[in-house]
C-alpha cells in the first residue's frame, strides 16, 4: 500500500510539473509568436541522406524526384533475383563436386570433379557480383539523393550565359620595332 502511494504521489508530481511548464509563458515582443511569411523552409540534404539510407527511394521522394523510385527498385528486384538464380546453380555445382569427390560408391556425380569445381566457382563469383552490385546500388541512390537534394533549390536564369566569338587583336610590334602578323583571338563573355 505504502509504495501505490509513493507512486501515486510521484505522477502527481510530474503531471503538475508537467502542466505548470505549459502555463508559462515567456515574454515576447508583440507579433513575434506568428510564423513569419517571409520564412522559407530550406531543402536538406542531410534529410534526403538519411531519409534514402532508411528506405531506398525516399530520399527521392523527399526530393520529388519520382521517376527515380521505379529506377531504383527495378535495378533491386533484377539483382535479387540473379542473386538468387546464381545461389541456386551455385548450390547445385557445389552438390555435384562433393558428390564428386567424395569416396562413396553409392553417389554418382554427371560431371568431372574439374569442371564441377570451375563452375562451382564461376558461379559462386557471378552470386558475389550480384551482391556487391545490390550494396553498390544501395549507396549510388543515397549519393542521388544527397546531391539532388544539394541542387533542389538550384535554378538557372536566363542571365546565366556564356558566349564565344572571335576577334582580331590590334596590331602591335616586337621588341626590335619589326611589325608582327596580326593576331587571331576568341572572346569570351560570361554573363550571370
């Protein structure tokens, strides 16, 4: 009975802790607790790299680049399953190479114990390949949504320009005074 009450007498506590913070108010100047319109949220890149390193894609739903998902989820679902088909002959030339090399009468392998251990290990290499391209892919997309996420608020006005053309410098002399060829030049003008 004894510690219901110490408990009760704790949550007690904490819910009038609790409710005397949120009656207090801190002193503010007039206006300063609405939203200023002229805020603007930023674009985060470390949100797009966390967001894409939880779940492959959303980092490209973050940055509305959808066309990316079907992309990312289409190179995962190929790599799985050739993972799997590769696993799967793996697991079946393995067989065959301990039943080819083993000393039991009674199990026969189809194939020479050589090519068994050269397609055992061909096929295990193309299961491994697959694997690295899975955790290469997994990667490669939380790089696309960080760098996305860098350009999301990147725009290009019609002020930024550059523009080439040519030009012929003004005569000039050498050294001894002897004039020279004129010279042919590119000009070159930036504009931003």
């Amino acid at each position: 009975m004894d510690c219901t009450r110490k408990l009760l007498l704790i949550i007690t506590l904490l819910l009038g802790i609790a409710g005397y913070s949120n009656s207090a108010k801190a002193q503010y100047v007039d206006g300063y607790d609405y939203p200023d319109s002229t805020y603007i949220d930023m674009h985060k890149p470390h949100k797009a790299t966390f967001f894409s390193s939880l779940v492959p894609g959303l980092g490209q739903f973050y940055n509305e680049k959808y066309w990316k998902i079907p992309i990312i989820y289409g190179g995962f679902t190929g790599l799985i399953y050739f993972a799997n088909y590769n696993n799967f002959v793996y697991k079946k030339y393995r067989q065959e190479y301990k039943w080819a090399t083993d000393d039991d009468p009674n199990t026969v392998s189809q194939y020479p114990a050589s090519n068994t251990l050269r397609l055992k290990d061909s096929w295990r290499r193309y299961r491994d390949m697959c694997f690295i391209g899975i955790g290469a892919l997994y990667l490669l997309q939380i790089i696309d949504a960080n760098v996305d996420a860098h350009f999301f608020d990147f725009t290009i006005d019609k002020d930024l320009s550059i523009r080439g053309e040519p030009m012929i410098l003004p005569d000039y002399s050498d050294i001894t005074g002897d004039r020279t060829e004129t010279p042919l030049g590119m000009r070159l003008t930036v504009t931003f």
